[in-house]
C-alpha cells in the first residue's frame, strides 16, 4: 500500500532562546518491507541542517538555530509504499545481534520483568519465535495502553509496576524481557496507518527480536501484531533515547511548549 505522512512537531518558548540544537531521526529508508516514493523536510529560514548517518545506520539530521528565536516548526511529508512480510525486514547491518543484547538505563530488568520472562517461555514451545510471540502477549497482558501514567523517561521496570503505559513502554519491557532470555531486541521508530481520517498525537513504536533463520522481526506489542504494510520504519536503536524522532537541547527560552501534529493516511493515488 501507499502510505502518505504528515508530520508537524514545533517547540514555543516564553522568551527568546539564544540557541537551540535538534537531532532528528525523521528519515525512513528503503528496505524489504518499504519504498520511500517522496520526503521533505521543512524548517526555519534561519535554521541550518546537516545529514549524516548514526552509529545504527539511521539517517541523522542535525538542526541549529543560532539566533534569537521563540519558535521552531519542523515539518515532515513523505510518501512510502510498503509490503506485509509479517514483521521481518531485511536491512544492512552494522552490528552483530548479539549487540542488541545490552542493557540500558531504560531497558534493565528487575525481578518482576524477570518473571515476566519466564512466564513466556514456560508457555512457549522453546524455541525462539513462539517465545517471542509468547512474550508479546504476556507483556499486552500486563501493561494496559494508557496516554499519561508515564513519561520519555520512564523506565521498563517503572511502566511494568504501574500496570500501563503507550507504545513506547510496552516495546521496552517487550525489549528487557527479550534480552534476558537471550534473545537480542531493539526499539523501533516509525509510523502506523489506521484507517480513520483523525489526527494523532505521536508517531508510533514498536519492538525487533533477532530469530536465527529469519533475520529481525517486528513485534508491536500495544497491538498485538507483527507489523503489516500498515506500518513505515523509521530508525532503530537500543532504546527510545536512541531512535527518537526528535531530541534537542537550547540555551535560554523559559518555559517551553510542544505540539505535535500527525496524520499517517492512505495515498490518494491508491485510494
């Protein structure tokens, strides 16, 4: 399917920032599940931009302001035409999976997720990719979608204890769990399509598990599903911290607000 995005994230400030440094992980790439048609990226006239890849292969853009400023509006539209390979991407590598093995701050098992672990591989058939699936639905089971209990900084063992969370928890814990079976796991950034005309509040999140003999394979536990053409991959990494669309730091400013604008539709060419 052809999948249309529009994307509008803009930071306000009370006064006037001196500078302002924003990293941006908008970019999809092509690979076996997509085929990005058209991407732009609009900015102020008085910010510069720079692009590179990160150490994940992501593609990396660096946005500064380096005058007064009180606004900065980024706006993303693309178009990206995808296939339902049930979760699995095939996409060059730079590491081994065994790298996506490591913890972080945002990632670390406590007892609880421990158990949780375990409860899925005890109902699984042992091997990789039905404990994976397993994992998937033990952790929806504990972890109800709720907007508002949990924050960017919140940890997996914090969004498990609350009992709920939004995508971003539940590929965390999905990810901590993965890696204490021995199972590498990574957090993914992207974009999902649903068939409504409404606005949404925030790009979408989900998880990867490397399953020898299939590759990575995607696991969306908020819903339940391997990804479909439904969904458009936008940048992998350990952890939220590492795959955020945008991150950013600013000298001055006061209070700062953010709006986040997002409608994910069909193409019309198709439709």
């Amino acid at each position: 399917m052809r999948i249309h995005i529009h994307h509008e994230t803009v930071y306000r400030y009370a006064e006037p920032a001196s500078y302002a440094i924003q990293a941006l992980r908008l970019k999809p790439l092509d690979n076996a599940t997509q085929t990005v048609l058209s991407w732009r990226l609009q900015v102020p006239a008085l910010a510069t931009v720079t692009e590179t890849r990160d150490v994940y292969g992501n593609v990396l853009q660096m946005l500064y302001v380096d005058r007064p400023h009180q606004e900065i509006p980024i706006r993303v539209t693309a178009e990206v035409e995808t296939l339902d390979r049930s979760g699995v991407v095939n996409a060059h590598e730079p590491f081994s999976p065994r790298f996506y093995l490591r913890r972080t701050d945002l990632t670390d098992a406590d007892e609880a997720i421990v158990a949780l672990a375990e409860k899925a591989r005890t109902a699984s058939d042992r091997t990789p990719l039905d404990i994976a699936h397993r994992l998937m639905e033990t952790v929806r089971d504990a972890l109800d979608y709720h907007i508002g209990n949990t924050d960017a900084q919140t940890t997996a063992a914090e969004a498990l204890a609350k009992g709920s969370g939004v995508c971003q928890d539940h590929a965390h814990v999905f990810i901590s769990a993965s890696r204490m079976l021995g199972i590498p796991a990574r957090y993914v950034s992207g974009y999902l399509w649903i068939d409504s005309d409404m606005a949404q509040e925030a790009s979408h999140a989900w998880a990867e598990a490397y399953i020898d003999g299939l590759g990575w394979v995607g696991f969306d536990v908020a819903n339940r599903i391997c990804p479909t053409a439904a969904y458009v991959r936008v940048a992998t990494g350990l952890d939220y911290l590492e795959a955020a669309p945008v991150r950013g730091l600013r000298r001055g400013g006061g209070q700062e607000t953010l709006e986040v604008r997002l409608k994910v539709g069909e193409s019309a060419a198709q439709q």
